[in-house]
C-alpha cells in the first residue's frame, strides 16, 4: 500500500516532533511538501508529477479517517 511508504519515510524524519495525527495542518502541510518532494520509486526515480494529485487525495482521505 502507497501509504506506507509514506508512514516509513515519516518516521526517519527528526524534524517533526508529534505524531501525524497530532500536527497542526501546517506542520501537515509541512511534512507533507517534504515528503511530496522527496518521494521516489524504488528504482530511485521519481514519481510522474501528473501522479501526485491522485497521491495526495489518497493520502487526505486516510488522513482524514485518523481522526
């Protein structure tokens, strides 16, 4: 599942202090253009930019259901 990938990238990350589900939507937002912007497939590219719209619905719609 794609958002996994995104849960294991966010727990290498120190800059953030508090859970996803703990951040306030700019630290969201924050950690999201961070992610958005280092995500890669696993040959080492990256991901089509014409993807990432599709991405970040998903990744909204799981969110959301966290709270």
């Amino acid at each position: 599942m794609k958002h996994l990938m995104f849960y294991s990238w966010f727990q290498q990350q120190e800059e953030f202090n508090s859970t996803i589900e703990e951040m306030t939507p700019q630290q969201l937002n924050k950690c999201l253009q961070k992610f958005y912007l280092s995500a890669r497939r696993q040959d080492g590219t990256f991901y089509n930019k014409n993807r990432l719209p599709l991405f970040i619905q998903r990744m909204i719609g799981i969110l959301s259901q966290l709270s």
